[in-house]
C-alpha cells in the first residue's frame, strides 16, 4: 500500500534533502481507503525544526512591511498537495487546521485548478464588475449553479460580500431596515423629514438605537457592527467602540453528553429563558440575534438541535430575526452541508451567513421583504467577488463529484471513535471530547493546550485551537481514514511528551 | 486614420447586427494619437434601445435571486475592449464610468490577461491563505514589487484588506488602539482587570467612546463604523445604528475659482476652524480624522492644497491621526498616482486607505506605533486577497509601461479645456465646473442631472453621477484625447436633446 502513497513530491523533496525524516505508521494499522489526491505523501515529512532555516529569513524579510506576529508558518503552496501544507524548509505537515479551517477541497485541487484557467475566471479577475451596478450578463447562471445551489432550505436569495464580517454586517442591516419597516407600517411608507436629517449626524430617529443580540463567547467578526456582537476574548474587542448590544448566555454543557442528559438540558433552559428576558427588556431593541452552530473561535462550544429550535421559536414569539452564522461551520464539516441542517427547524432561518471554505461570503435569505424598500440602501462598490463566486461553485462541483459531505461525517465517526479511545486512555489531556455525529467538526480541552499545539508541526501535524483551552480539528472535506490514523498517533505522540 | 481603428469587435458586432448605427466624429476632428488597444472600436455602436431585449430578459432571470434596482446595465464582458463596455444586445458604449471609477486600465488588458493566466494567480485562487497566519513564502515579495512599490511617500508598511470600507475600518481601529496606547503611555503597558471585563459587554473603558471625525457630504463606505463617517445622503445610512461621532464642514467653494479666490480661503478657513473646535470640544474625544482629497460620492467636491495641509497642522497640534482617503481618488485619474500627492506636505497623512482601481484594498502607514502592541488584535482571517494583490501589481506594471500617470495628467488638461469652451457655450447646463488641474477627475453641475445621466447611452457613453447633481467623469488611465473628443461631442449631443 505504501506504493500507492509514494509521491512525487515524497521523491523531489528526498532528492534535495536526504536528512528528511518521513514520519509513517506501521501499514496495517492504517484504514484502506482509496486517496482522493494520488499524489499526496504518505505521511508528513520533517526536514528540519520548524520554523526551518529559510522561513526564518523569509519571515524576517516580510516582517519589515508586514505585521508577522500572528504568523503560523510561511507556506510554500506549490509544493502543498491534498491535506498536506509544505514549507519552505521542505517539511510537509498533515494540516488539520485547512487555513482557518477555510481550504475544502485540498491544497491544489485539479477541479479548482481548471476553474482558475477557466476564462470565465480570467474575465472576472480583469474586469472585475460593480456587481449592484454592471453585472457580468451571466451573473444570474453563476449564481443559480454555484452559490445558490448550496442554500439552505427554504432560503433561495443571496446577497453576496467578501469576508464572513462583511457578509454579517450586512445581514444586521437587513434585520435594521426589516425591522424599521414593520414599525413604520410597510414598505410603501416613507421616511420622515425628521429621520432624514437626523441619520446625517448618527442621530435617532433616522439612525435609530435598535441591537442584535449575540451570545456569550460568538465570534461574529472583527468590524465595528461585527465586533459588537463577537464576545469571543478581550483582545479582539479591546479599545475599539462598540454597541450597546446585548449578550445572552450561551450554553455550557457537561461531557459525556449522555451521563449529563438532565443537567444539559435545564441549562439550555436556562440560556433560552434569559435569552427570551433580553429581547423584551434590552434598552435598546432587539432586530435580530444571531448565533454559530457550534461557537468555533470561542472554544468550540456545542448546544443541542432543541436549543436551537428553542431559540427560533423566540425570535418567532418575538418579531426578531433569526441570523445563523455558518462562516466556519457551513460547507460540509459538520457532515451536512450546512451545520443547521442538524436541527430539523420547522421554519428556515432568516438569514444564513457563509464565508472561508466557500472562499466567497454573503448571506441567504427566503422573505423578500429582506430586500430593502428602495434600491441603494444596501450596496457597496463589489458586493462580493465574481471570481471567488466560480471558485465556490466549482468546490461545490467536488463536494457532490466525491460526495465529500457523506464521506466527512463517515470519516467523523471514525476519527470521533479513535479520540473516544484516547481520551479513555489519556483522561487528563483529552477531555471533554465533543463533536459527535458533527463530521470531523471535533474539539476536546486539554490543561496544557498551548504547548499541545506547539509540539504538533514536530510531529508533523498542523493543528489550531479555539478558546482558552481547547484543541480544534478543522480537517478538510477531502480528509479521509488514513489521514485519521495518522491523526491520532500524531495526537498519542504529543500527548506523550507533555 | 479609421482603419486604425477599425476593430474585429465592430466586424463581428456589424456582420451580425446589420442595424447598427456607428457613432462616429469626422475625422480630421479627432485628436491624432495612437491607441493603447488596438482593437478598440472606432466609437460607440448602438444596436437597439437600452436596455435591448436581451438585457431586459436577462435581468429578469437575475431579479429572482438577486436585487437588480440598483442596475445601470448588464454587461458582456467578453465583447468589452479598452474604453468600451459592451452588452447584450450588440451595443457597445464608450465607459468613462469605469464601473464605479474602479477599471484602471481597460476591459481586457492584455497584460492583465497575462497576470491572470500565471500559475501564482492559480495558486492563490485555489490555495487561498489566511495571510496573517500562513501567508505564502512570497507574500512580502508580490507586495514589495506590488502594493508597495506604488506606496504613498513616507508610508512603507501596510495592511491589506477587501474594500474600502474594511481597508476605512482597519485603519480607525489602528487609530483608536494607537489613541489608547497613547493613554496608556505606551506598548508596554498592560490592559486593566476592567478594561477585559468591560470589553467583553461592550462598555468603556475596554470598549471606548472614542470618535473619528469625518467631512460633511463624505463617503467612507457602508459598514457600521465606516457608516459612521459616511455623511453623503440619507439612504446610504436611515435605520443603520450609528456612533455618536463628529462631522465637520466641508468647504463649499464657488467657481471659476480664479474668480472667488478671497471667498473661497476665507470658507475654507472658516471650514479650519470649525473643524479644530469639534475635535477639542467634541464629547466623544477624536481618535482621528478621515478625509477624501476629493469628496467623490458627495458630489464632487474640492478643496484647495492649502485648506488640507492646514487640516494636516490640526491634526499634528491636536495629537490627532490624519487618515487620508484615497478608495476613489487614487491610483492616477487625478493626474497624480495618488491625490493628495498634489498638497504638498510637509509630514506625510498617517495613513492612507485605498480600493477600487487598485482592485485589492487596504491601509499605507509609516509609524511602526501604528502596529498594535500584541498579535490578533489587528486580524482576520483573510486579510486581503492574494489573487487581487497580483492583479494590482500588473496594474501598477501597466501604468509604468505606459507613463498612464502623465497620460492622464495631459488627457485631463485636453478635456477640461473642451468642457470649459462647452460650459461657455451652454452656461445653463455646464454649471461649476471642476477638476482643473486634476487629471480626468472631472465634473460639472446641471440642473437636470438625473435626464442627462438617461440620455448618456442613447447617445453612446455610460456615464455617472455624484451628489445631487454633479455629472462625474471617471473615466479609465488608457483614456485618450481621441475619446475625449467623443465624449465632448456626445455631452453636447444630450445638451442639445435637454
């Protein structure tokens, strides 16, 4: 089977660097899957310590212009293939982290590379449309076989943005002038003397003091309307002004689930209750809440298909829209394509924000009344980007051509079980697991985290965090068995210096 | 001379379409240079009514997922060339739009044909990296011999963004933490136990009441804090909550300046101080200001070299940051590649945002301060877009090659001078002119705008307007004497038919 494996990167980098030090596992331990990329390496491949000599210089070149102190690796992506990101030093990691859990479909993607030499692509990175304005005449066709395709049930418009913020911002606005509406009595009604001449200088009524709601550790962004609502750590909000928006307190559950069934479920209670207080109560009135599927950069925080069922029925009772954030849980990872998908909602959300491994941002809606009353009150210059919109389609192309959606919860379920005998094994630094029957979506908390992550390119894995404590997996779609066991040995491996 | 001209666009357009009309000048009127796309049309062609049959089906199709008001037109951009933008229906209009004065130099540049067939360009499409995490190993490379190199004087560092309204808020968040850091007394300086309580719900002092001031009539974008500072018309901002910050008088000049000369410095004086009492007495204290060299979505609005270095000692005096708009005035169309080239400071703005014919966004800055003192305070995941980077390199390759900077300084100076010998012949519809001196950056009031604007494509140009009643001429770099002189011949052509 190792045949199968043998790459022609595996020999280029051999060939250079004869000190590489391929990290394998005994054959027959691992899952017999045929591989999605047949040029990938057979495990990751350490030639140095990492940062190696050459990312070292690199990064100090980059350092005079640009801030690096958030920097993970320099990459050097043509050497990158499938699930394996490679280095400048020639070492090649197994990445479980995609990005910021933001590549789907593996790292060169032949599919994605003829999208990119397509010439639809090369029109729409040189003549690049104000797309509120002059569309490309085939904007209608991209979007109905691209990112329309993959909306959510019951949702099938788009406003289309360019980063998961922007696309929340603008669904806020949506929910602001929706809201608004409703007050005034319709679309038909027109603003008054007063409001137009009061929003001229940020005054109510024309710039009126209405909130979203978000939940206690979300993370909804980084722009000023965003970061009001992202309540993720201090550093992200620390000294930019912020809304006097309300935060309602977000379930924190007790693992094992199933031994905690009773307490879970009276703090899920609890959090939907205090939720429903706030949207009556707070000051300043509540538009619309949004919420993650599963809070991703604060920590990995799960609630159950009933909570949020829970929720939508409040925002119902209460005249406040219902915003589901699927910027890092949407397109596949969860094992549905959408994350909410798993609630069996009776009524739609709202509207359903998109970003990272679509490549492209904005946000679904079904009402057409979320379309303003009159036309330039929500535009901006792009609107989005035509050529990130063909690379979308063309993942969602390989996400059905290899049923990619199916295989990440198959694959899920295997690498869960393999955690689950871990943490049996290792108590004390894997615990509180979660993520099960979410796909490879799959977190657990462990005491030394931070050291955790750092020992992982040693052991050839790329590995993120979320929170304060907890370890994440962000595999991509195309992660399969294999890559699973190489995984967990990696994980035993770390686990085992700590 | 018409045989140069003659382009395989018209042969194709005319075998097809025998009705065509060919708007076309007698020659000898024409302005003799050669021109930068060979194959560019002889001049307008009008197949149909616009919008034509196909346009109007076509944007039917687009209304049912996507909101078409605030649709000019629905373009064939296979068939634009150059200075012309093509539709469905065979009708091909000279552009001096430009889209949203975003399209630097032409529909289909062959060099930016080139750019977009690379095999960097695949790569950033397809591997898309998170740059603040993984940038790929050549990323200070593409901005160094890219953004970087067409970088404002004294500002040698940036941080790349999506658009301008992002690149806008980027920049106040650096200018806000730099104001608290500043309060601190310095990057060393720890954040208090109640400055992380207090962020996290959104309240001071984690969370400031800190303000940026911008222009009466100003345009910053659409997002919340960009909003905050947008001040052009009611329906960019009625329902959107807005901050409580400052907006100053912008200087209403009178022309012909040369004739208003007194008046005018004493407005923008009067304009000065007004603008240094808000930022002294103001209730929420102001981290810095934005301003437009050119106030672009406002209505065409100038100011004097003199009033914005005055503006520049205020903000030094005041401990205040002097952020330089530049999303719609930069990248050459004023003759200068940057607008505020033309002030002549004596310290350079702290920071510059830029956008549009960039076609990748983000913010110049020189003072290393401007870094905030830990990692992830300043971050998200994409930050920026790599495949933009590299086309704006290709265009700042383009406008070397072909010296469009001066290009456009002289086209300018050509086109001012017709608009001037029309705006005495027809005083009644050629009010104020304006942008003498500043390349193509050109406008003038008329009282019946709105109808002027409608009449643009039946008479062969696709042409904008700003404010209430400026008609804007944005048009490309590659735009010459010879399609000046259509455009002058068709500006009268629509005075003649008001």
């Amino acid at each position: 089977m190792a045949a199968v494996f043998r790459s022609s990167l595996k020999l280029r980098a051999s060939a250079r660097l004869p000190a590489v030090r391929t990290i394998t596992t005994t054959p027959h331990l691992r899952a017999a899957e045929k591989p999605y990329f047949s040029n990938e390496p057979a495990g990751p491949k350490l030639a140095t310590a990492i940062p190696g000599p050459k990312n070292k210089a690199a990064t100090a070149e980059l350092d005079e212009v640009f801030d690096v102190r958030s920097l993970n690796m320099l990459a050097d992506y043509s050497k990158s293939v499938g699930n394996y990101i490679a280095d400048l030093d020639g070492n090649v990691l197994l990445d479980v982290y995609a990005q910021i859990a933001s590549i789907p479909v593996g790292y060169n993607n032949p599919h994605l590379q003829k999208v990119a030499a397509s010439s639809e692509m090369a029109s729409s990175l040189i003549n690049r449309p104000a797309l509120g304005n002059f569309p490309s005449a085939d904007w209608s066709h991209v979007l109905k076989t691209g990112i329309l395709k993959a909306a959510p049930k019951g949702l099938d418009q788009v406003f289309t943005a360019m980063a998961g913020s922007d696309a929340n911002e603008t669904a806020y606005k949506a929910a602001f002038m929706y809201y608004r509406q409703l007050q005034r009595g319709g679309p038909e009604k027109e603003f008054t003397e007063e409001e137009l001449q009061s929003t001229m200088v940020n005054q109510s009524p024309g710039s009126p003091q209405l909130s979203i709601m978000s939940f206690k550790a979300g993370f909804h962004g980084r722009l000023f309307g965003s970061l009001s609502t992202t309540r993720s750590k201090p550093i992200h909000k620390l000294d930019i002004p912020a809304f006097d928006w309300p935060q309602a307190p977000f379930p924190s559950l007790k693992y094992p689930l199933e031994e905690h069934a009773r307490e879970n479920a009276e703090e899920e209670q609890r959090c939907l209750q205090e939720a429903e207080r706030l949207i009556k109560e707070w000051h300043n009135p509540v538009a619309a809440i949004i919420v993650e599927p599963i809070q991703s950069e604060g920590g990995d925080n799960h609630a159950s298909p009933a909570f949020f069922r829970g929720l939508r029925e409040i925002t119902k009772r209460n005249n406040v829209l219902f915003i589901v954030d699927e910027v890092q849980t949407g397109v596949g990872a969860t094992g549905k394509f959408w994350a909410h998908d798993h609630w069996n909602l009776e009524t739609p959300p709202d509207m359903v924000t998109f970003s990272k491994k679509a490549q492209t941002a904005g946000y679904y809606f079904g009402n057409p009344a979320l379309r303003p009353n009159k036309p330039y009150r929500q535009f901006n210059t792009w609107m989005g980007d035509p050529s990130r919109a063909l690379i979308f389609r063309g993942i969602i192309e390989e996400i059905e051509r290899l049923s990619l959606v199916e295989t990440t919860a198959a694959t899920g379920e295997y690498l869960y079980s393999g955690l689950e005998r871990l943490a049996k094994q290792y108590p004390e630094h894997l615990q509180n697991l979660r993520g099960k029957g979410q796909g490879t979506f799959i977190a657990w908390d462990t005491p030394k985290r931070d050291e955790f992550l750092a020992k992982g390119k040693g052991s050839g894995i790329n590995i993120g965090g979320s929170g304060q404590s907890a370890v994440r997996l962000r595999p991509m779609l195309i992660f399969q068995k294999h890559h699973a066991d190489i995984l967990l040995e990696s994980v035993e491996k770390i686990i085992k210096q700590l």
